[in-house]
C-alpha cells in the first residue's frame, strides 16, 4: 500500500525545525518521515526581537537561509510531500526563558505592523516560488490578535495575497481563538491544539477520547473543546488546521500539552501514542477538520532513554503514525500499533455528560465500567498565569453549540490574554 493512503484526505503533517537547531534535514531523514505516511512537511523560520516592546524584527543566528529554506522544500516535495511554511519570532536576549511571542507590547504598535508586513511579505514571495501550500501570517500572537489590530492583520493578509497565490492562515493558541476578528479574511482556521484533557498521570484511551467532550483537568473542567471548535468552524465557515499538536512522551502528557517540561514524570511513550490516537479519533471524520502538523520532528534522535520530548521519532508514537497513514489501520481492524484494540470508532457524545463517553466506550471496550478519578480542582501555580476559574463541570456535553460558545466567550473575556507554555523547544 502507497505510504499516505490512510490520511483520508487529511493534513498528515510534521514540523521538523525546532528553535535553536540549524536549517537542515537529511535525505535520509526526510525518507524516514515519509515512511511514516506524513504527507506534509512543516517549515519554520525565525527571526529576532530584541526586548518584548521592540517594534521591529531582524534575521538572528539561528534564522535559517532562504537557499537551506527552499532546499528543504524542494527535497521534501520530491517525496511527494507537500509544504507549509510559518515565519516566527523569537527573543534570544529576552531575560526569562520562558519568552514567548504571545507577550509582545511594543511601544509603537502600528509601526511593529509596518515592520511585520515586510517580514511576512518576504517570506510569502519565497512561498510563492516554491510551490508551499499553506502560509501562515502569523502564530500565537496572542497580545497583538486582539481586535482593535484587526485592520493591521487584514493588511498583512493582503499584502500576502499580493504575491502569494496558495492557502492563507494564521494560529491562534486552543484558549484565545475567540478574541481574532480576522477569521474570515484567511482560507483556515489555524489552532495549536494543546487542549488540557485530564490531569490524571496515565489516562486510558477512552478517558480520553470522552475529554475531547468534557475536560476532566481541573483548571477547564467540562469545557467541551470538540464542540467550540466545530462552532468555530460553523460560525465562520472555514476548515480547521491543528497548525500544532503533539505531546511529551511522559507521564501528566495531557495535562498541559503546551508545557514542554517532563517536570521529572517518567517516560511513557504508550501514554504519548494514545493521545495522538485519541486525537485522530476524535477529529478525523469531520469534514470541517484539516487535519494536523505534529509538533515535532528532531532529527536523528528520539526514543532514546529518558528521552521525555515532543517527538514521536524512534517512539511508539511514530508506530502508530505509520500505522494510522500507511496501513489505514483503525481501532477493531486487524493489525496496529496495539495488535489488540477493540474500540469500534470514536464515540459520539451520548447524554449524560463527559462520563457517560467514558462508560460507553469502555464497555464497548470490555473493561469494568467506572469514572475516571479526578483529582484536587486547585490550579497549579504554574498554569496559565493570572487565568480565572474555568467552564463548570455541569455543562453536559450535547449542549447546543451556540450556547457553549457564548459560555467559551464568558469564560474567555475573564481570562487573561497570555498564556506562557514555555516549551523547552520555544
């Protein structure tokens, strides 16, 4: 069978340029990856602010060349790959490690746009000559998306469009999509996909898979995140990309997905294949659903012990990818990653709220019935600084989908606007 045969249609995607490691893929590499059944490859290229308020951007040590950019390209097309690309910033010289772009407050706003629109043109001009599929404008920015710099971000798209003819899109982080007022003015919905699905060290697949449909992690409990995307989507009449989603492959991987620390939990990489499984069970029979960029590939390692990161190379996770894009396998057909996975498909949520998909799904599964322990409603220090208490719990999952996106913006316009992940690759 032809590798990318179980996509379905679907963005199977891989980034493979973290931050702080050189522009350069193998061919050997980029084989691997598509032996995987990856049928698009995700670029990054980063550029430099000097503080968090700079209004200006400039290419740094670790911006990769536009030759090493569009050598990438062209080798991964020649697999038959296709490319997207995201222009990102960074800020090396900023004090706190934890720097992300999503805190930027510079000091002339208007002027900060004049200088990103030429930054962002460039790289769409070199989009255009290489044939990517999908631009990205920007991504996570979370103080600079708001809606009184709406009008800037319809320019920058604009000035794209002029020299690039593919798909536009920007990312928003999964909690702050609401606040960009730009939806329709890009092709996708872009959204780093690292939803909290439970606290619980060591979920069960269908724990969750019913989490998709009602968080069981303490700081957003019951938030439906399956049914405020497909209102996302309804409402402005756009796919949805996961323009990022992965895990660690450690234990508390759901927990905070965004946080690129292990913080000491054992390795698990059952645990990190379970999620991208789960993940695929959930979204892949959406027509609204793009499909996602996995977040990320490290060349020539992975899978090593004690290796608790992002990516699935060398990793019960990759099996599973190959499994899923390659062999079309899914849960209750012979083969997998698992050999033995009586899970029909990916539940629909019954009445009864979060833990009536837990019990349908492990009684379909042939295991005792029981809900899923939740644990201490406190919020971690370390979470989400200066957010606010979540969605309750006791909004049952088959909630018309206006009525939970009114409850998303509520709970969004108490919540604050920065969320610091804090990725070891960031």
């Amino acid at each position: 069978m032809a590798a990318g045969d179980g996509t379905r249609g679907k963005v199977a995607g891989m980034s493979v340029t973290p931050a702080t490691r050189p522009q350069q893929l193998s061919d050997i590499d980029l084989a691997r990856i598509r032996a995987t059944g990856i049928n698009t490859v995700a670029l990054d290229v980063w550029w430099d602010v000097d503080t968090n308020s700079s209004n200006s951007m400039h290419p740094g040590a670790i911006t990769a060349p536009d030759q090493a950019l569009a050598l990438t390209m062209q080798l991964a097309k020649s697999y038959g790959m296709k490319v997207t690309l995201t222009p990102k910033l960074w800020c090396p010289l900023c004090a706190s490690t934890s720097f992300w772009r999503g805190v930027f407050k510079p000091t002339d706003p208007h002027q900060w746009f004049v200088n990103y629109r030429s930054f962002i043109v460039h790289y769409a001009q070199l989009a255009q000559q290489q044939g990517v599929s999908l631009f990205f404008v920007g991504s996570e920015y979370d103080s600079m998306q708001v809606p009184v710099f709406a009008d800037e971000w319809r320019a920058v798209i604009n000035a794209v469009r002029g020299v690039y003819h593919g798909q536009v899109t920007y990312e928003s982080l999964f909690q702050s999509w609401y606040v960009v007022a730009f939806w329709r003015d890009v092709d996708v919905i872009g959204i780093s996909a690292y939803f909290p699905l439970t606290d619980e060290p060591d979920p069960s697949l269908p724990t969750l898979l019913a989490a998709w449909h009602g968080s069981f992690d303490p700081f957003w409990r019951g938030r439906n995140w399956f049914a405020e995307l497909a209102w996302l989507s309804a409402v402005n009449g756009r796919p949805i990309l996961f323009g990022e989603a992965g895990y660690l492959s450690a234990n508390g991987a759901a927990h905070m997905p965004y946080d690129g620390k292990a913080h000491g939990n054992p390795v698990n990489q059952a645990l990190q294949a379970r999620l991208y499984q789960a993940m695929l069970m959930t979204f892949e029979g959406q027509p609204w659903w793009m499909g996602a960029l996995w977040w990320q590939w490290f060349e020539g390692s992975g899978g090593l012990p004690g290796d608790t990161s992002f990516t699935p190379r060398g990793k019960q996770a990759e099996q599973l990818l190959k499994s899923w894009y390659v062999q079309d396998w899914r849960p209750g057909t012979p083969g997998g990653p698992a050999a033995a996975n009586p899970l029909p498909t990916a539940p629909s949520a019954p009445p009864g709220g979060a833990s009536a998909v837990v019990n349908s799904v492990t009684a379909a599964a042939g295991l005792p019935v029981k809900a899923p322990v939740k644990k201490s409603t406190a919020s971690p220090a370390t979470r989400n600084a200066g957010a606010t208490a979540s969605a309750p719990s006791s909004r049952p999952v088959t909630a018309p989908l206006v009525a939970t996106a009114l409850l998303v913006v509520m709970a969004g316009a108490l919540r604050a606007l920065a969320a610091r992940r804090g990725r070891a690759e960031r």
